[in-house]
C-alpha cells in the first residue's frame, strides 16, 4: 500500500508541474516559428514580463494551496489526537470502577 500511494503521488505530482509552467510558457511566446507544411514549431519570442508575473502567479497559487492543506491536515490531526486522548480516558476511569468497557 505505501509503494503503490508513493508511485501513484510521484506521477501525479511529477506531470502537473511540467504541463503547468509549460503552459505558462506557452502562453506568454509573442512569435511563433512556421514550418513549411503550416504547423506552428517552437516560440521564437517570448514577453518576459508577462512570464515573470505569470511564473511568480503559479508558484504563489502552489504555495498557498499547500499552506491550506497542510493546516487542513495538521487540524484534522490534533482533533484525532483529541478524540483519542477521550477515548483513552473513559476506558481507563471505567475499568477503575469494575467495569471493563
């Protein structure tokens, strides 16, 4: 189960950037090379303003997605934590009592 969740975020996780900031990249090209047969090729001019702001947009966007999943994580942890410590608690004042459960 571990090997199989580490493979399945490594893919996930290793595909998103590249199309992400590729496509940034591709938004901001000014010039597009022609080929012969019509198709477009590689960008041959980009606005480096505009990928600067676009580039500093994604990775702020990243950084506050993965700020609020990580307080959504260690939030739901401390409140597992909390129901745990409660559950400990009641079984070990009742089996003082005589009674077990």
């Amino acid at each position: 189960m571990g090997l199989s969740a580490i493979v399945k975020g490594s893919c996930a996780g290793g595909m998103l950037g590249p199309v992400l900031f590729g496509s940034v990249i591709d938004r901001s090209c000014l010039l597009w090379e022609r080929k012969c047969d019509g198709s477009t090729g590689t960008c041959v001019y980009y606005d480096n303003h505009e990928m600067a702001w676009l580039m500093f947009a994604v990775c702020v966007c990243c950084k506050v997605l993965s700020t609020v999943f990580g307080l959504v994580a260690w939030r739901l942890n401390e409140t597992h934590k909390k129901r745990s410590v409660t559950t400990t608690i009641v079984i070990v004042v009742s089996s003082e009592n005589g009674q077990v459960g």
